[in-house]
C-alpha cells in the first residue's frame, strides 16, 4: 500500500492532494529483466538511443541536454540527459528503435510504457496555459500508428514548475522555479491494439495536437514487465 503513494497510477491521499502539489517519479525496477529503456538520449542530437534518426515534423524542434529553469539553474543530476522538444505548430516528434521496415521490439511481452516529463519553464511558447498537454502513440516499422493514440493528461498533469515565490521572494528571484521530471506511466492496454499489433512496435510518436505551441522535457522512455496497475 505504501508504494502506491509513489505510483504515478494511484491516486494520492486526501490529505496530501490537498496540502500540497506532488510530482512523482518511480519505476518499480530498474533491473534488466524489468524494464527495458528504450531512449535515454545519450547519443548525438537528432540520433535515437539505438542510432536511429528521430523524425520532426515541421515547426517541432528537438535539443538534447539537461533540464534548466528560467534562470539557466540545473535541477537535476548531471549525469541526467533530456530532450528539450518545443513546437511551433501542431505536429509531432517521434523516436525511432529501428529503421523503416527493418525490424522492431516485441512490445507484448510488457505492461507499461513510462516515461519521464516536464513543463519548460517560462517558455514563451507555453504562454497562455498552465499546463501541456499532447498525446503518445506507438508506431510499427511501416510508420503506422498502433492502437489508438493515449492523452497524457488522462494519467498526469504537467503543469507549470513550482518554487517558492510566496515564502522565500528573494531566494525565488535569485533560483528560479524547479522543473522536476515526473513519470507518465501509460498501460500498454490503453493504446487499445488488435491481437499481434504489439509484437511489432519499431518507436513512439509524441502529437503534439492538443495546443497550437508548446515546450517540454522529456527523458526516459521505458518499458516495463511488471507494474502494478489499478484494476478498472
């Protein structure tokens, strides 16, 4: 039951929900046999974990680095890479495991897909919302959406960073707000797939159709073997 308050999936107590706004991140395993980390982006801009080319579509940018706050303060390890995609126009990034046509990962053989997410901070392109929101969609290696498209805002809310404006001004102004990456976990059972379709899944596509511009950060996309997942 305790760890149920970590996971992104449960929903939090009365008591904290209403105090205080919480950002979690969790995985339930980090061992091999329990996840599989399909992006992490360590290699070059513009390359995928596995070296394959990541697809933008026009008006959608992508720069890998560290997550950093209005006032250029890092907020997370060093040794934490992210990927900073912003969009101009509706349109969508995309992370690619294999090339077109030549190959891909049997997504069946697990539960969940995560992965990790925040708001840019003071971003103009997130001007006029306090929060974004887009869809996720798996593809096969014919470039084909898998299942249906799943909107994140149904599993967390990426709303703007917090800090501490009201109770510390000045260490505010000095420090700026925190950007904290929080888990997005998503079911694999609510891309709502046919039979097969998750025995060839070859990269995630992020549709960014939701608002018209947009920043984010984004980091760790993962699968999962297990996960404890609320019964419906």
């Amino acid at each position: 039951e305790m760890e149920r308050n970590f996971n992104p999936l449960y929903e939090l107590p009365a008591s904290v929900r209403n105090v205080t706004t919480v950002e979690r991140s969790y995985t339930p395993s980090l061992g091999v046999r329990d996840v599989w980390e399909a992006e992490s982006y360590i290699q070059r801009d513009g390359m995928s974990q596995q070296l394959i080319p990541i697809v933008l579509t026009p008006g959608v940018t992508s720069a890998y680095g560290r997550v950093v706050n209005a006032q250029g303060h890092f907020r997370h390890d060093e040794i934490l890479r992210s990927n900073l995609v912003r969009w101009e126009q509706q349109g969508y990034y995309q992370d690619n495991w294999a090339e077109p046509g030549q190959g891909n990962v049997n997504a069946s053989r697990y539960a969940v897909l995560s992965f990790r997410a925040c708001r840019a901070d003071a971003d103009p392109l997130n001007a006029g919302t306090d929060s974004s929101d887009f869809h996720v969609a798996l593809v096969n290696p014919s470039d084909e959406v898998v299942g249906t498209p799943v909107r994140i805002s149904g599993t967390a809310r990426l709303d703007d960073p917090t800090g501490s404006v009201a109770l510390i001004p000045i260490a505010s102004l000095l420090l700026g707000r925190n950007p904290a990456l929080q888990s997005v976990p998503i079911p694999l059972s609510a891309f709502r797939t046919s039979p097969g379709q998750l025995d060839y899944v070859s990269g995630i596509r992020f549709i960014f159709d939701v608002q018209p511009t947009g920043a984010i950060w984004l980091a760790n996309i993962r699968f999962h073997t297990t996960y404890d997942v609320p019964e419906l």
